[in-house]
C-alpha cells in the first residue's frame, strides 16, 4: 500500500468520521500520519484537575497502524468541538481504536463488542448515558467521567477517555470535554479561505 500523499509505502490508517460514521479512509506513512495528526496538539495543563466550561465535541478522525510491526502506542482519535473548529489529540491503545473503527463502520457485527454490552447492560438496569466528560490531563494522561441516569439517581463512573467515546458513539450521547484542554489558538485562525 502507497501513501495517499507521497506514494511511499503507507503503514497508517487514517479514518475520517461524519455523523459518527466512517466517512473516508486514507493510508498514509509514518511521516504523513504524524504531519497530519500533530498539528493541533492540545496544550498541557499541569498536574490539577481542570475545572471551567465544558465544550461539546465528536470524533472526527481515528488513527489507525496497519504495519504489524509497528510500535503500539500511536493510535490516536481526533476530537473536534461540534460547530467548532478546536481540536484534541488523544492516543489511544490499539485494541480500543480497533473497537472504535468497528463501531464506525456502518454494518454492524454478529456478536457485541464489549460497549455494545455495556449499553445493553446499562439499559437493563433502567439505567441512561447522559454524556461523557473529558475532565483532566494529569501527567500525560487524560482522565473521563461516565455521567449515568438511573431513574432519577445521578452517577459518576471514571473511566479512559477512549472507552468513554466508544460508549458515547453506541448509546449516542454526547462528548464534552472541559475547554482548557483545547488549544486555546483557534487553528484556523489566519489561514486564508
Ligand atoms: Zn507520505
């Protein structure tokens, strides 16, 4: 497989996402991939938990290695703030950006991957995905609440960011993610039209 840039060889997948559906796929190489994803990296914040309005976002592009060989640990998923153009950067592990990309493709599996279950579980129990919050950076790790309804009672269940927007893409609630975590620049911004 070449990049869709250089025509080098491609050992990354890079989804783009609408409406929480696969909406086109590119294989790119390494340095492509990185040129790509990096740059709107989200500034640190240091070592508290970050408080402050929340901003609604949604994925908007999964990073995928395709290349066996490949290091782990450079999957990643783009958020972008809804009717916005703020962008974050979360890495994420290989099993779950294998989870997310399944959940993005239109058909669906046979068998419930594990958020499916959750959902199904969650339900069962009269219980309701009201959002999922990114709360915090901490030490180069971003934190997620669950907030749950269940009839009435009102619950918070930690959890990766990266579980969270699977769970948030099957019961189709919304992402929000605490506005110090967005590159306070706007990316878009002095760039010509
Ligand atoms: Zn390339």
């Amino acid at each position: 497989m070449r990049c869709y840039f250089c025509g080098l060889t491609a050992t990354r997948k890079l989804l783009f996402v609408q409406s929480r559906r696969m909406a086109r796929e590119a294989m790119v190489c390494i340095d492509h991939a990185e040129m790509i994803l990096q740059q709107d990296q989200p500034r640190p914040i240091g070592e508290s938990w970050s408080q402050g309005p929340l901003v609604q976002v949604d994925v908007e592009q999964l990073h995928r290695v395709v290349d066996g060989s490949a290091a782990s640990g450079t999957e990643a998923v783009i958020l972008q703030e809804s009717g916005g153009t703020r962008r974050l950067r979360l890495a994420i592990g290989r099993c779950e950006a294998s989870t997310i990309e399944r959940l993005l493709q239109p058909q669906r599996s046979d068998r419930p991957l594990t958020p499916e279950a959750f959902a199904r579980t969650l339900h069962s129990l009269g219980g309701k995905l009201l959002h999922v919050t990114i709360t915090a950076l901490t030490r180069g790790t971003y934190f997620a609440l669950l907030r749950i309804d269940q009839q009435g009672h009102r619950f918070e269940v930690d959890i990766r960011p990266s579980d969270g927007i699977a769970f948030a893409i099957v019961c189709q609630a919304a992402i929000l993610v605490h506005e110090s975590l967005l590159p306070t620049v706007d990316p878009s911004a002095g760039r010509g039209p």
